[in-house]
C-alpha cells in the first residue's frame, strides 16, 4: 500500500481525552476515532490489526474443535424473560423498542441466544459434545466509558459455549478452551495468566480469567515468575496433556488484588520470584451447568434414554480490547513495534526522496518486489521531512523498515528491526531475511 | 470436517413460514434460523458461504483501489440532525436512547458517520480521490419483514463512498465501482445486469442498480439478450476501458417493470433478443455531488488555495442478501449447487457404510488426503439411510462429492458434480481433477 493513497490521518499530539498510552497510541497513529461516546470507529490501520486478531483467535478455537456461527446483534427480550436476566441485568443492557412496541435488546452476552439455538436444533447426546462459537459485536452501556477500546460501549467479542451430557465431559470441554486460549495468547506475543476467578454474575462453580501483564494494566497482579516460563506450544488436545498444564498454573501462585493473600504469598513463593506488576484481563472462561438449559427448558436424550439439561459453559475473549492490550504490553513510550502474527504491514518502506529521483525509483522497485513476494508492504512516499517519517514510523509500530536515502549505494539499502540497530543489506538479503522472519511465525 | 462433529440441522420438510424457494433451502439445509421476527442467526454452513461471499465483495473493493475501514453499528443522532434526515428517515430507522437519555440509533445506512470521519480527518485535495469502504451490520425495522434474509432488519451490507475534488472526478471513482461489481457479481457467478436507476431517498443525479437473473425474483424486469453476453473478466481499471464498458451496458435496452416503456423496448430489441425475466436487487450506485459534504460542512482546500466540499458517491451491495439471492438463481427444486468460488465446502464425501467397516475406513483415508490437500471436505460420516444421505446432500448444494459404498474396487470411487454422471476415479486423478476445477477458479 502507498501511504499517498491510503487513509492514515496521524496526530502530532497527545489528544487531551487519551488518558491511558493504548489509547493515546490508537488515536495518534490512526487507528480508531471516537464517533460518539464510548463507540469506535475502526480506521484502516487499526482494522488490520483487529483483523489479524481476530484470525487467529478464531483459527485456535477451530483447531479446539469449536464451530463457528454467528448470532445477530439485536435480540428478542423474549429469551431473557426466561432465564430471568431481563430485570436483572440493570443499565448496562441497551434496551430496544421497535415500530410494534416489541422488546428488543442489543446482545451484551449470548447464553439466552445460544441455549435457544441448542433446544431448536439439538435433541439427542449423539450431538454431544459440542463447542459452539461466534465472533460479533457486543454493547454494553458503560456509565463511564473510557480509555479508549479498553472500555467502551460498542465491543467485539470471540464467545463460546459448551454443551455436554455430564459435568465430566463439560470439564474437558472446559479444559480444551482453556489450553486454547493459552496458545491463542501465545500467538499474539503476551504472557496470559489463567487465574482462579469468581464466576460473577453468570453463575457456575469454576472460572478462570486470563490477564497479561502490563505495567499499566488495570489491576494489580501477584504472581510466582514460574509461571511466565511454561511452554504450552507443543501440547495438543490430549485430555492428560491439558491437565498436566492446568496443574502446573495451579502449583504457582498467582492472583489479582481482590484475590490476593499476603501471607500466602510470602509462605509459597521464594522471594527471588515474587512478582508484583499490573495486569489486564482479556479472557474468561466459566463452567456453570445447566444454569440455561434448564430454565430455558433445552433438554436433551441420554443413551439411556431419559431426559437431561445439558452442561454448559461460556468462554470469551475481548477481541477488539486486545489491540489496546497488546499496546498496553509492548509500547515503551518511544516506538510500538506489533508482534509479528499481527503487525498491519508486514514492512514498511521509508522513502527519504522526491517524486521521480533515483532514491524514490528505488523505492518503488523494492516495493513491487516486496508486493510480489506477498509481504504485504506500506510505502511511504508522502513528502513529509525525514524526520517527520521516523517519528510516524515509530508510532505505526511496523517490526521492520527498509530506509531508502541517497547516501547508500544503490545496490545497498538499510534495513531496521525496529529497537535494533540498522543493518546494510541486498535486495535479496531482505528478501530472505523477511521470509525467514515471517516463516518461523507460523503456528505449528 | 467430520458430519458428526459438526452442527448441520437438516430439516426434512419445508417450515410453513417460508414463501420462497432460498427461505425454505436456507432453513432446511441448515444455513440460518430466525431468533426474533426479521433476525437471523447464521448457523456454520450459512456463515461459511456469508464468510466466502464477503470475501470475495472485499477483494474486488481492494482491487479496485477502495480502502477498508469499520464504523459502528450504533451513531449517535447528532451528525443525522446536521444532515436533516434524522426527522426524514421515519420508522424503518432504530432509534434508540441511552441510560443517559441520549438519542441513538442502529444505523440504516452511513453517509452521515463517513462523511463525520472524513470531515474530522481530511482537509486538503491532496488526500482525493479516496474510497472508503466497510462490511458491516446494519438495521431497518422493516414493518414487514419476510422471505427470510432476502428481507430483514437486521443484515450484512458493503458500502462504499467516494470523496472526490470536482465532478469529473467523482465520475471516475463512479466508474471503478461500477466495473468492480461486475466483477464482483462474476465471481460469485452471478448475471448481474447494471440498470439506470432512481436515485431514490439519498438522492443525486447518476445511479444504477445491480440486478440479478432469477425467475422468482421479487421484481420484473425486460432486456436485450446482448446484454448477457458483455464480458468483464479482462477489463482493467483504465478509464477508458470502463467508459467503454458502460456504453456497451448503455447501448442495449434494459429496465425494471417501474422503468419499463413497451414501445421502446419493440423497438429497439429484435423480437428474437428479448428477455422478460425477474430480477433481484443486490446492489446499487449512486453519485449525489456534496449533498452531505456540504451540509455537515466537511470542506477541503483546493490546489488553488480555496475551500470546496468534496463531491461524493455511496455504493452499497446486499452481502447478506446474496446467498439468498444465489440460491434463487441456482437453486432448481431438485438440488442446490453452490458455485466453485463460495461452496460452504469444496467437496462432499458420502460414507455408505457403518462405523469401522471397510467402507468407512476408504472414506477416511480419501478425507484425510483431501484435507492435507486444502480442500476442505465435509465428510458425512453419520448413519442415516443412504437415501437420506443423498437427499440432505442434494439440499446442502456441495458441487462435488465423492461417494463410497460397497460395491466399488479398493482403489476406485465414485466422483460425481451435481447434476451430472457418476464416474469412476483412481484417489490421484480425483486430487488432479479437484485442482483443475479449483484452480481454474482463481481470479486474475
């Protein structure tokens, strides 16, 4: 892409309202703007990261096992009358009333649409176990919306859910999501933490939330450095695989403030590997029984032939948090550098020339080879001063640059990882040190 | 994907409540259920075809130079009052109020919050010509909703608006688009005829609509058989090529039933050459000049130094109407046979034999090459009747399918695409055969 004919409006400044690096960051480099309080809209460059999020969020639930549908945004009241979360579920629920005078709402979680789904469709254990998911747009009318993406109205969100004939097989169905969302994490380059979470006001009896550590996250976190070091790249679903790692998350210690014991703390962690930082919470995962399938009266056929409510449990992560997440972890208030699997450009060209002299003809030739080897690159050919471009180019936080300037060679050109030092190299030598970085990124 | 694992609730008979023949397939088949009156759930055969029909929208609008950005589903009525059309729009509009009592509303359609972002980040001619486009949810409390997601309130559109300094130009981002949906419209198969249009509530003086082919669609429409013979597959994005395009559409007489003038139609079109058909909207152009520029006051400078309110253009394609739409121009009462470039899978393997005999051990190696081949099969590995079997496939559309029973040699199976012959393939010449007709598919 030619940054001349894309849509990119950078900021000089800190917008006054940006209270928080993540959303300072997302306004200046172009990536959101509030369209009205608490709702984004999504400008090309943060759309591609959200994109890129988004697949692999949903590639992982696939490899789980999960299959995606998708629900709609706007629901009948009618299914929470049932489950009895229409009065309960306070100001937060946008509530709807169309040209007939009916009760709608816009969906701010999905147990009631997904149950009802299930009990229309799904009769027998036969269909068992199942993993059902979507990826849409949630709202929830926040009193105070704020920090940007963080916590806004309008959101999008991966949820799934989970229906099995016994609280046993619904335990493994809980694990599956649980050793995915560890490598969907893994993949986006943050260390998540599952913690032991109350299950809040869906209900159910075991819960976990996953955080990652930031120092600027919104919670305060206590944890055994233990933890950061187990590798859950090579474990697949194998139930026994699943539990080994869920119990080596359970040795450790880790919790957030609200959870957090002092004494506990001192009296299982060594000093040496205490860690107290700041976290923020980005999934969360809950088993809560037939809390659904029996009020919403979705029963199903046992083998034996009697009738049952199914297991259930409900599993999500903040899609449209996690770029303001990712922000919040890598941004060192100098440059953004996106982690590979979802960088927005794959490269960018910084084209110190004018229009039509060699450095801008060489430019636009390692462009159309870079474009040709599917590297997906930004070219910055605007005339803005050099080191007008370095600054923008730290902000839009692309890993990797190739700087054209009259100085070098021509057959030379300068290549940057970005918190690196600059390196000469070939048109060739780039090449292959691209498809290099770019090929040991993909997920096993 | 394994029949067993998945989620496909096929319905034996045709639900009353669907009039026409894509409502009753895409809920017998298993594509969608309503989860309120005119809103849909997409169950995973239906959003996989939505997902490839998407898919395929957006790569003609990056390959026609437009740039992919989202906004919201929820505004805020403010820009609507600027533009006037909030009182105007009247009840098909969701409006909504906020726990702070705030006027909001599902947005029905985007002039306003583009042309809002446009305004907020784009001051200078320097930035034109620009297309901006997003894929996105949107509502229209329709009084009758019906024929499934042909006409509902809650559906999936692509639009696109176009910014431009002066008239001419903005004929030219008209131009692109025009030819990007024949193109579009191709790929997904489709005959799709550009016919000169009102230009109806959002007004302006250029506009056309994309129809369809269909004996039942919703409206009739008269036209020179030469029109279906105009091909775009090679035309690039010259000016000039477009012009001529466009003359060829205009030189042949075609109209909807409100357009239609007898007279001229005997006239101008041999007897031998007329086509009385239906036809179904899928998409629709439009050019309106600074109707919306101007009055939310989005103004730019002009080389020459001087402010101008940028002439715009809005290009919107029903995405969620057109499996819809397809079904209703490819379904013939007997079977459904997706098109190559959007099947939900690329080929179908129907097991006739029992859970670890011979035959179903054959349908699991053959699933097995296919997947490592990317070919993405669905294998039914249930244990309905084979007749059953056959039905349901013959609804679910597949176009190709690999049928393996008893009687058949170890190395040999039966290959058949929908609504043709059997015949008998080794494993590797079903493989070559496969990445022939996918192959072919590809577009340039």
């Amino acid at each position: 892409m030619r940054l001349s004919n894309y849509f990119l409006p950078v900021l000089k400044e800190n917008p006054s309202e940006a209270k928080i690096k993540s959303h300072q960051l997302m306004l200046r480099s172009g990536m959101v703007r509030q369209s009205a309080s608490g709702i984004y809209s999504w400008l090309p460059l943060g759309l591609k990261v959200l994109k890129n999020i988004e697949n692999i969020v949903r590639d992982e639930q696939n490899k789980a096992g999960a299959i995606e549908l998708l629900m709609p945004t706007i629901q009948s009241a009618d299914a929470w009358k049932e489950s009895g979360r229409y009065d309960d579920y306070g100001k937060e629920m946008l509530r709807i009333k169309d040209r007939q005078d009916r009760d709608l709402l816009y969906g701010p979680t999905n147990e009631e649409l997904i149950t009802q789904i299930f009990r229309d469709n799904i009769k027998s254990y036969k269909n068992l176990p199942l993993l059902l998911y979507h990826i849409q747009w949630k709202f929830r009318d926040e009193i105070r919306p704020r920090f940007g993406v963080m916590r806004c109205r309008e959101f999008l969100m991966k949820d799934t859910y989970s229906f099995d004939v016994n609280k046993q097989d619904a335990e493994n169905s809980y694990k599956k999501m649980f050793l995915s969302y560890l490598k969907t994490f893994d993949r986006l380059d943050l260390k998540a933490i599952p913690m032991r979470a109350d299950a809040g006001p869906i209900g159910g009896d075991l819960s976990h939330e996953f955080i990652i550590l930031a120092d600027t996250g919104e919670s305060e976190v206590f944890l055994d450095k233990n933890l950061l070091d187990i590798n859950i790249k090579k474990i697949d679903y194998d139930q026994n695989n699943i539990k080994n790692i869920m119990n080596k998350y359970e040795n450790f210690y880790s919790a957030t403030d609200e959870k957090h014991n002092i004494d506990q703390f001192n009296k299982l962690v060594d000093k040496k590997n205490q860690l107290h930082t700041r976290g923020i919470e980005v999934g969360h995962i809950f088993y809560f029984g037939d809390k659904y399938s029996k009020s919403l009266k979705a029963a199903i056929n046992t083998k034996e032939g009697k009738n049952t409510y199914p297991q259930m449990g409900s599993y999500g992560i903040g899609v449209s948090r996690l770029p303001a997440a990712i922000i919040e972890a890598k941004y060192n208030n100098q440059y953004m550098k996106w982690p590979k699997s979802i960088t927005p450009f794959k490269v960018t060209i910084i084209n110190l020339g004018k229009k039509g002299d060699e450095v801008d003809k060489k430019s636009d030739d390692i462009y159309h080879i870079l474009k040709n080897n599917n590297f997906d690159p930004l070219l910055d050919d605007l005339s803005d001063s050099p080191s007008s471009k370095f600054k923008n180019h730290d902000l839009i936080g692309i890993p990797f640059q190739i700087i054209i300037g009259s100085k070098m060679k021509k057959e030379e050109y300068e290549f940057k990882e970005l918190g690196k030092n600059k390196i000469i190299l070939s048109k060739n030598e780039i090449i292959n040190r691209l498809k290099e970085i770019y090929e040991s990124d993909q997920p096993s």
